[in-house]
C-alpha cells in the first residue's frame, strides 16, 4: 500500500522532484561527464542517507527525484550534493585531463 519509512519516532514518504540547472544554461553534461556523472551523485546520495529514486542527465540539466528523509532540510541537501559533485567533477577534470 504505502512505502513508509521509518526513523526512531516517525513514518514518512518525502519525495521531491529536483532540477539542477548550470549558469546561463550552458549545456555541460555531455560525453565522459554525462556517464560519470549519474555515479557521483549516486555516492553522494548514499553517503548522506538520500535515496535516488531516479534520474536523468540532459546535456544542459539533471532531473533527479529523491526521497530525503526528515532529518535533513531540503536545502540542505541539495547544496551538499551540488557542493560535493562539482568538487569531485572538477579533480576527475583536472587529473585525467592534465
């Protein structure tokens, strides 16, 4: 019936629907980046107790729908998982391109 999940004192079903969009709508996400980048913020994810219920890479933006439970603030998470990624996507850059 209902997926529930459930912490020490609560039951919740928090999904949201999030669009990562890069300034001016450049169109990044293509090539070697596009496949490396769907396991980084797939990492991340677990690493913040965050679950990836899917998602999709478009060459100027990132649809993701996550499950994210109570204890963290939306915003929250979703400037650490673009903090993060961007950190990681920058030294795979610098260090297989150098």
């Amino acid at each position: 019936m209902h997926d529930w999940e459930n912490l020490s004192h609560v039951r919740w079903e928090c999904k949201y629907h999030v669009v990562i969009i890069p300034k001016y709508r450049r169109k990044v996400f293509c090539g070697q980046l596009k496949k490396e980048i769907g396991a980084i913020l797939r990492e991340l994810c677990r690493q913040k107790g965050v679950e990836l219920v899917e998602g999709h890479c478009m060459s100027d933006h990132i649809h993701m729908c996550l499950s994210i439970p109570p204890k963290y603030s939306v915003s929250h998470t979703i400037g650490f998982l673009k903090g993060k990624s961007v950190v990681r996507i920058h030294r795979n850059c610098c260090t297989s391109g150098g």
